[in-house]
C-alpha cells in the first residue's frame, strides 16, 4: 500500500478497501509495525508516527470521517515524538530512564494479546454460529432468564416511551389564602407575631405555605415581615 | 433423556434420575454415542458445556441451516469486548476502553442483547460473561479458556520470526 502516492486513484481505492479493517487506533499501530517487519521489543518509534500521522492525514483529505480515537491517539503520538526528540535535561537522570515510548508499548502488547484472545475464541465452534442445537418444541413457552442488562433495556424503554414527567402533588392541610387570614385573625389579637407561632405542626409544607402566606400579605402591604439577622426569628408585624 | 429436553440437560439432573452413575461415567457413555454417531454418519453429537449435554448438529452442515435461522452476528469488535470481559472480568467499560483504545458502547449493548454478558449486581458498574456465554462457546467454565499470557508469549514468538527474517 503506497501511502505517499495520493495522485493515483488504483492506491486511493486500495487505501479505502483497508480502512474498516481497523478497530481502532491501537488496531491501525499494530498493522503498522507489522508491515515494517519490526517487533514490539525492537521498535523503531518514529517511523511508526510517521507513518500513521500520514496514514490519517490521508484519510482526512479523502474526507472520509474518522473516530475520534484516531485523533486522539495522533496527538498523544505527536507528543511523544516530541518527547523522544528533546534531549534529556540531564538533572532528574531517574525520570528520563521511564521511556514515554514503553507506555505506548504495553498499551499495545495488552491490546494485542486480546486480539489474539478473541480470534481464538471466534475460532470455536460457536452455538447458533457453527453448530446448532435441537429447535423449541412446540407449546410450552419457558420463561426467558432475565439479567440485570435485560432490566436496564426494560426501563429505558418505558422511560423514552412515557416522556410524561409525573408529578407528585401534595394535597396541603392549609391553603395559602387560609393561612393568609388565620395570620390576619392573629395579627388581630398581636401586632407582631412570630412565624413560627403560626404553625401548627413542624411539617415542611406547612412553613412553605405559612411562609408565602406571610409574604402575598407583605405584598398585599397587610403585614411587615422583620428579621433581625441571618437566621434569626421571623416576625410579622400587621402594617 | 438428552433428546427431550430443549435446551441443554445439566449433569445435574441427569444425576437425579439417575442416582449411581458417576459423572466420568456419564462423560464416558456420552462419548460412546459420539463413535456411534459419527461412524454412523450422523450430522449431529452430544457436546458438553455448562455442565450440560445437548445434541448439536455438526459444523459441515451450518451452511445449510444458517438460511433457516436469524442469524447471530458476532463482529470483530464484539469478539473483542466479550475476550475482554471473559479473560478479565468482571470489569467495567472504561477499563475495557483504556485496553481498546476505543469506544465499546455498541458492542457492550450487542452482547447484553445477546445475553452473552451482564451487569454483576454493585458499584461501580461491571460486566461479567453468562452461562449462555459458556454454553455457546463451548465452556464449562471460565478456567476452560487458556491462559492469557500465551496470547502475550505468542507475541514473543512472532518477534523472534520477525526478527529472523529481518536478519535474513
């Protein structure tokens, strides 16, 4: 495959037959240093960065799109490239001994070893693929195993198919307009009363509604609200 | 006893039918059926997996009944992510990714349909491979798969080809 020679369309449409060949980046890598006949233990960084900077560069200018993973790895590349070309600073002689490049070199020995894996398992017989067993006799419907991922599917199903937001409503012991004259019925009897004195029981609902109750009258210019500081009591004072 | 159940018979319930026969013995008495059949010319055997026995149709004859069923497809990347999850689970996808150096979503959402994997129960999310897994490869259990580090010597022996023919 003559990557350089982008003119002549016979290798441009070579270039595209070997396009979906590739996993990913790490895929693309190992076909690389493959075809250069090196071995991971002797590899020879920079060629191979060359050669796949290329190889995407191609890719790009036959505006075929790729997966970002390419790009990622083609910016790590060039930053190790750049690694590897500086020279060491020579104070930390420790830290320049960890070759950026052996990163590099144990993600793709990793990722080869499964490669290898997985087409030794593909290589098996495989059920429904290979080798097939008895068909389900009629009648007699089994229960399917249900796992965990099948749960998961189930609910975002129904969740993307019931775009209903449900909400809960609190039926409220007090309405506000009530609350707004049982303050009034008090402030008739104390000028200034506190707001916890106009609750009943410690509910959350009820401070929320005995809260806004005191501020529609505030608004209403029935009732002053006063508080000292941050924090401090809450006192509503008729106007 | 194997012929009448869908699906495959766990040596188990062989057992309880039939108390007194060893496991050896039924993996014995299976594999005189298997000579039988295949003398016979059969176009099926017993394997084993799971644990269980069931009756398959041999390899040569898949051609014919793919045409009849869905097909099940297993693509490279799927392969790969099932390696993944079989040889190092349980795992969670972003260690699947960091091995892959690619995204793995479709793949995992292809082999949970498949029942192939699931999710174990407990966070952080992780796949673990099924018995349907192991039934359709042909395991009896996980420790049936060979041992990765051949797959990394395997490496090891291709660099010392290589280098040969590049010293040639």
């Amino acid at each position: 495959m003559n990557l350089a020679a982008k003119s002549q369309p016979a290798s441009q449409q070579d270039f595209i037959l070997h396009l979906n060949v590739f996993e990913g980046p790490l895929d693309l890598l190992l076909y690389l240093i493959e075809k250069n006949r090196f071995t991971l233990e002797s590899i020879d960084v920079c060629p191979i960065i060359e050669q796949y900077l290329e190889y995407i560069e191609n890719i790009r200018s036959l505006n075929i799109s790729l997966a970002g993973e390419f790009l990622e790895m083609a910016s790590y590349l060039i930053w190790l490239k750049s690694c590897l070309l500086l020279p060491g600073t020579g104070e930390d002689e420790q830290d320049d001994k960890i070759n950026p490049a052996e990163e590099l070199k144990e993600m793709l020995i990793a990722y080869r070893a499964i490669k290898l894996a997985s087409s030794d398992l593909r290589d098996r017989p495989i059920l429904f693929m290979d080798k097939f067993p008895r068909g389900e006799p009629q009648g007699g419907k089994k229960l399917p195993e249900i796992g965990i991922g099948a749960l998961l599917e189930a609910i975002n199903t129904i969740r993307k198919r019931t775009r209903l937001y449900v909400m809960e409503t609190h039926s409220t012991p007090f309405g506000i307009r009530e609350m707004m004259a049982r303050i009034w019925r008090m402030l008739g009897e104390n000028k200034k009363i506190a707001l916890n004195d106009v609750i009943d029981s410690r509910t959350k609902t009820e401070y929320i509604g005995t809260l806004m109750a005191a501020l529609e009258m505030s608004k209403a210019s029935l009732a002053r609200l006063m508080q000292k500081e941050l924090f401090a009591k809450i006192y509503i004072v008729k106007r | 006893m194997i012929f009448c159940t869908s699906g495959s018979l766990a040596v188990k319930d062989i057992m309880d039918v039939l108390p007194g026969v060893s496991e050896d013995r039924l993996d014995l008495m299976v594999s005189d059926l298997n000579t039988v059949y295949k003398e016979s010319g059969r176009s099926f055997r017993i394997d084993k997996a799971s644990n269980g026995y069931m009756f398959v149709t041999r390899e040569e004859y898949a051609p014919y009944i793919k045409s009849l069923l869905p097909r099940t497809r297993l693509s490279p990347a799927s392969m790969e992510v099932l390696a993944l999850v079989a040889y190092k689970g349980p795992c969670t996808k972003h260690s699947i990714e960091n091995i892959r150096g690619v995204d793995s979503t479709s793949s995992l959402k292809h082999l949970l349909r498949l029942k192939l994997i699931d999710i174990k129960p407990g966070k952080p999310m992780n796949y673990i491979t099924t018995k349907r897994f192991l039934e359709m490869f042909g395991l009896d259990s996980l420790s049936d798969l060979p041992d990765i580090s051949q797959f990394e010597e395997i490496f090891a022996e291709d660099d010392l080809a290589a280098q040969e023919d590049n010293n040639d």
